[in-house]
C-alpha cells in the first residue's frame, strides 16, 4: 500500500472522514466502530494520507475531545488552529464539547 493506492479499510476511512462537515468532529472511536476497526487504526490511516486527497484529518480528535499530540513535529498546532477557523471552540484544559461539536454520522 502507498499513499496514492490506500488499502480498502484505509480508503473507507477516508470516505467516512470526507464526510465530516465544517464546524464538527467525531472521535476516533466514532470511525472505528463504524467501520469495525479500531481507533488507532483510524488514526494509522489519518497519518498516512497524503496531503492531496484533501482529508479532512484535523475534524478527527480523541475520545475526551482533545487534539492528539504527535510524536513528531506540531501538527497538534495545525488541527487546532484549522479547528478553531472552523468555529470550533476549546475550553481552558483544551477539550472541545464532544455534545455541541459532534458529528452524528451518515
């Protein structure tokens, strides 16, 4: 598999992952128990998407409603600044309300 052939799991991941509107989120959790997988294998398949599928990675935060930090670079920078330009709203120990700001699904 290479960024521009992803698997069939990763590929339906991307589709349920385009389909998270402006302004929303969903957790990891969300995707993986609607595609019968696992969060972290979410998670995989956001980190391996190549920036011109135009994923909308940064709508896909953990369970608690925070931004999970990278072991390399700042990208926890990027999603949160993409997320706030998108109306979304975090509180002071950084979390955002999973109730307000949740994506129901398809």
């Amino acid at each position: 598999m290479t960024d521009s052939h992803p698997s069939p799991l990763y590929q339906r991941i991307y589709t349920l992952v385009n389909k998270i509107p402006y302004g929303k989120v969903a957790t990891y959790g969300d995707i993986a128990k609607r595609l019968g997988t696992t969060p972290r294998i979410v998670g995989f398949a956001l980190a391996m998407s190549s920036p011109d599928h135009n994923i909308p990675w940064q709508r896909v935060i953990n369970h608690q409603g925070r931004i999970s930090r990278r072991t390399d670079g700042d990208g926890h920078c990027l999603q949160r600044d993409l997320l706030e330009s998108e109306g979304i709203i975090f509180n002071s120990q950084g979390q955002v309300d999973l109730k307000k700001f949740t994506w129901k699904g398809p």
